[in-house]
C-alpha cells in the first residue's frame, strides 16, 4: 500500500462523524466507508489468447534500433534522487507491435472471443461482442495481498490484468538488448535498489512478474503520486519485485514535439527531450496530450517527465521515487505495467 492511501485512510478514520457521542457505525459496530472506498476481495482470470508465435520474436516491419537513456537525476530538477535508479528505453516495441499488444490484451478479457447470436439470426453467422468496454474495467488500488479499494479520486482509469509469463519472457528478451540492462539489474547487493538489504545477500534477476496491468487513460484521467510496492510471489519467500516496469503502448505530443510549457527548467522538464522533426506531419485533433508519469520531489514543487512515446519502457525501483500518472487533456493513453522479479541468493 502506498504512503498516499495510508495517509488517506488515517485521513478518514479521523474524520469519521461523531453522531451522539459516538462515531458513525453500522450495525456491526464497525466505522462506515463510503461505498467507492469498500475494500473487496479480488482475483483474475484471462481468456486464452491466439498469439502468433513470431510475436516480439522477430524485427517488424516499421522497427526502429533501441536506444537507452539512464536518467541521471543530479542534472534534473529533481536532484535529490541521483543515487536512485531508472533509464528509458525507446523502441522496444515499434508501433504496429504496440497496437497488437492492446489487441491481445482485450482478447484476453473476452474482447473478440465471446459472441453470442443477433436475435432472428439461429445460425449465429451474425454475432456482436458481448464484453462491454472491450474488457477494459475501472482500475482499483491494493488493499493488501487479494484485496482492492475503488478510489477514483486517487487513481482514476480503465484497466485489464492479464497473466502470460511466455509473453514477459519475449518483452524481457527485448529489453536486454539496451544498453547495460543486464549489467545494472541482472543482480541486486545492497544499494538504493534494496530498501532492506544486509550483508550477504543477493537478489538474482529471475524473470518479469507474468501479470500485466494495462491501463487505459481517457481525458481527465491520473494516478496520484504514490511510491510502488515490493510484490511477493505467493508462497514463496524467496521471490519477489523491486523495480517497476512501464511499458508506453501510443505516443503523445510532448513525446515527439518541443513544446514551450513556459515552466521553469529547474522546476519542471521532460526526459529524454524530445527530438523535433522538421518532417512530421502535422499531429491529429485525438493525438495524446498530457499524460507523462512525473518524478516529483517530496514537496511537489519540482518534476522531471517521462512522456508516453510507443514502445517505450521505462525501468525505475520501488523504493524512494514518487511519481504519479499525470492529469489526460487529450486522446488516449495506453499503457502496461508490471516488475521485475529477483529471486534471494543466500552466501555460502
């Protein structure tokens, strides 16, 4: 859970309303929620998905070669963070991959599978779809291990989850061809990376977490500002994540195009800047506007942006950087989220 949520859950036992003396209860003499914020227990399930075996594992037509940008935060306007980790990752997907990826990812939430046959039609040679919203439901917040809480005034979006380790395993073989992906995160000992590290101990780079959280951003749409959470493999002790995986699946304006916020640069600026090409066409009236993932200081004066751009990973840890999905003005934005999982190696 983050430090947001924590804080807003005090935030509310606090303001609980006093009636008579006493706080507002149920009849179980338990302190009420408002119905958005009930915590619920969750589990996921995907459809099966017919993903062509040439996926991710050959170079498409429209590929580009991956560039790795590290982010050195001592020259951004976020300085406090240089001794903490992240890099960007362009071209690791091309276009026409990041388009069939959402396409798998609503397949595997029913989109395109189910049908069912237009009333006077008994051969059911006309069929419509029968998943709402192609699959896509609004994302929740964890609550705790098999728990979530609707909370659309912190996180704000549509979500799909879908389970496919051999579909991490071809992104991950991607992402090692930028440079110095193994070397920086084959193995963790100690460091910024490991909030809890002691001598002795390793963590080994064992594969991608096989759960995928796409996530669909229309306009008006965020995520507030939170830190990620260590995910633990159930059942296992020896398992488990410390560094936060987001895939951008369409690009934005501010990606391709120099804009002039006005902003100050030592209180605001984008990373990698972006490259102006005298021939691109114009962009369209829908293009994505808005919508970076933003590392703010802790007073939330100062920010360094990461600008959706398709295909683009950006690989940052857990502990210690606050970031949030920033506020959609225009289009879409699609992302996938998942992490990096490490395995503990004890000394001999």
């Amino acid at each position: 859970m983050s430090f947001f949520l924590s804080k807003l859950a005090s935030s509310q036992k606090a303001k609980a309303v006093k009636t008579n003396g006493r706080k507002g209860n149920n009849s179980n003499g338990n302190t009420e929620r408002p119905r958005h914020m009930q915590i619920v227990a969750t589990s996921y399930t995907s459809k099966p998905v017919n993903v062509s075996p040439s996926f991710l594992k050959t170079t498409p037509y429209d590929a580009k070669p991956i560039l790795t940008y590290p982010v050195d935060f001592a020259k951004t306007p976020v300085p406090e963070y240089e001794d903490l980790y992240a890099v960007v990752l362009d071209n690791v997907l091309s276009p026409s991959e990041c388009k069939q990826l959402i396409a798998y990812a609503e397949e595997s939430a029913g989109a395109g599978g189910e049908t069912k046959a237009v009333d006077g039609d008994q051969d059911g040679e006309a069929a419509e779809n029968t998943v709402e919203n192609n699959g896509w439901r609004p994302a929740m917040v964890n609550a705790g291990p098999g728990k979530e809480v609707l909370m659309t005034e912190y996180r704000n979006s549509d979500r799909i989850i879908w389970d496919n380790q051999d579909m991490m395993d071809r992104l991950w073989a991607r992402c090692l061809q930028g440079d110095g992906i193994k070397e920086h995160l084959g193995h963790l000992e100690g460091g910024s990376l490991i909030s809890s590290a002691r001598k002795g101990v390793e963590w080994h780079f064992s594969r991608l977490n096989e759960r995928m959280r796409f996530l669909k951003y229309g306009p008006g749409q965020f995520f507030k500002e939170h830190c990620d959470g260590s995910f633990s493999t159930p059942g296992r002790d020896d398992e488990r994540s410390f560094v936060t995986l987001h895939l951008y699946l369409n690009d934005s304006l501010q990606a391709l195009t120099p804009v002039d916020t006005g902003n100050d640069p030592a209180m605001s600026a984008s990373f990698p800047p972006p490259l102006a090409d005298s021939d691109s066409p114009a962009p369209p009236e829908d293009m994505l506007r808005g919508g970076a993932t933003p590392f703010h200081s802790r007073d939330m004066k100062r920010r360094v942006d990461v600008d959706p751009k398709a295909g683009r990973v950006l690989l940052f840890q857990h502990n210690g950087l606050l970031h949030s999905g920033d506020y959609v003005t225009n289009g879409v934005k699609y992302t996938m989220r998942t992490d990096l999982m490490y395995e503990l190696k004890l000394e001999q």
